[in-house]
C-alpha cells in the first residue's frame, strides 16, 4: 500500500495522554483533535511543557497511545506491535533536537548508515547522500567526523540522516534551533520542497517566528489543548 494515498495522512481524534499512574497520574494532553493532509507541511508551537514534544512523540509511535484515537500514514497506531510497529517507524523521518551522531563516522559514513537500513533506497545512493549533504551545506564537510563540526553543522547531518531513505511522514522537534538564519532557510525550503513536490507530510515544532510563513499550517498547543490550528497557504 502506498502509505501517500490515504486520504490524511495523520488523523488524531479526542487524543489523550497521561504521565505517571493512580494518584501521581499528570495528564498532559487533553482531548487533541487534528487531521493533516499528505503532503501538508504544519509548524506546532506552543509555551515550554504544553505537549508539543509529548504529542510529537505519541504520532511517532516512540509512546504508547491511552485515550483517542490516532492514525498515521495508514497505520492505526493505537494497535500497532512488532514488525508493523517496525513497518510504521522505518516510514518515518525523525528529527529530534538531541541527536547523537557516532563519534567515529564521518558525515557521509552517518547518512549512509541510515542508508544502509533501507536497502529498498538502494538505487545511486552514494550520489544521493552527496547531492543532500551539499544541499545542506556540507559538500566540504563530508569526511569530517562530529568532533570536526559545529552544533548546526552536526544538526545537519542529523537531518540528512532522517531524510535521506524519503520517508512518508517527518516529524521535527526544533529542528533549526541550533542554526543560523541562512541554514534555516535552508533547512526549511528542504521540507518544504519534500513536502510539496514529494507528498511528504511533514510536522515540525518550532518556536522560531521568521519561519512560520514556510508552512501550510500553524497549529498552536497550549497546557495540552489544541488552542488554534489556521491553514496558512489557502
Ligand atoms: N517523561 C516524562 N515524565 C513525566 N512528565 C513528563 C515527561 N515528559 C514530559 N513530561 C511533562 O509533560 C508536559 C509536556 O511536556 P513536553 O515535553 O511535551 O512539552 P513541550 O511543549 O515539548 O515543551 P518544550 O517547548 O519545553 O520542549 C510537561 O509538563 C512535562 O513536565
Ligand atoms: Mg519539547
């Protein structure tokens, strides 16, 4: 099945969620209702602690659903186990703010290892993982390990990283926070291309205001409720 032919691509309806059990229970997202289409590309923000990492992390799959219903990609993730739960993160590209680049690899050796895990991606890799690494400003840089590179470099790479077997769904947890105003342009025209000329969905927190007009959607959470969502590009 073509994870890009379902009608949205995330479908979150009276999502719940919960920290801690009994009497230590903290509730932390409340009754989330939100329907992305493919190939949307939705910026959340929202003040620090009002869910936006939480649900980012339930969308995917990296937590386990308790109230509401949410699907993604074709997949109903409040069922999802073994080798589907393994089907559904290897669709995913996930950019998350702490990334961990092995200290051992250069640039190119850590996006070809991600590589490596989708040998159905297998086509003119190599060039692939040039042509993207220089996309984002590292054609110099391919044979540099971690220690060689800034944070926004390292960030870049991490991006590459997630992005480079296509996935059908990215999801971004700040990820220019770390880079100056050129490689956020940068970084942002790169998903907004995926988006747009791929049908790749793509959901990014950011509280970075310059780039807000990149996006399809604006979807705001305040103390775990969805307090706006306005489609942007209409
Ligand atoms: N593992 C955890 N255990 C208990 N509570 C948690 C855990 N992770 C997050 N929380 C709580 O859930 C709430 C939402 O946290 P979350 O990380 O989703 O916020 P956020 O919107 O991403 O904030 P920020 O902008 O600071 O990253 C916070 O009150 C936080 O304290
Ligand atoms: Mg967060």
């Amino acid at each position: 099945m073509n994870p890009n032919s379902q009608k949205s691509a995330i479908a979150v309806e009276g999502l719940d969620y919960a920290f801690g059990e009994g009497e230590t229970a903290k509730q932390v997202l409340f009754g989330i209702d939100l329907e992305l289409a493919p190939g949307e590309f939705a910026i959340m923000t929202g003040p620090s602690g009002s869910g936006k990492t939480t649900l980012l992390s339930l969308v995917g799959a990296l937590r386990r659903t308790q109230g509401g219903r949410l699907r993604s990609i074709g997949y109903d993730l409040g069922r999802l186990e073994g080798s589907r739960l393994e089907a559904y993160r290897r669709n995913l590209g996930f950019i998350f703010q702490l990334h961990n680049l092995f200290p051992a690899l250069t640039a190119f050796q850590s996006v070809q290892m991600a590589a490596d895990l989708h040998p159905e991606e297998a086509g003119q890799m190599d060039d692939r993982i040039r042509a993207l690494l220089t996309r984002l400003g590292l054609g110099e840089r391919l044979d540099y390990r971690p220690h060689q590179l800034s944070g926004g470099q390292r960030q870049r790479v991490a991006i590459a990283r997630a992005l480079i077997h296509r996935p059908a769904l990215v999801l971004a947890d700040e990820p220019t926070a770390a880079l100056d105003g050129e490689n956020t342009q940068i970084v942002l025209k790169l998903l907004a291309d995926l988006a747009h000329e791929r049908g790749t969905t793509v959901l990014m927190v950011t509280q970075d205001a310059r780039v807000f007009e990149s996006a399809d959607r604006l979807i705001h959470l305040v103390d775990g409720r969805l307090d706006s969502d306005v489609r942007t590009n209409t």
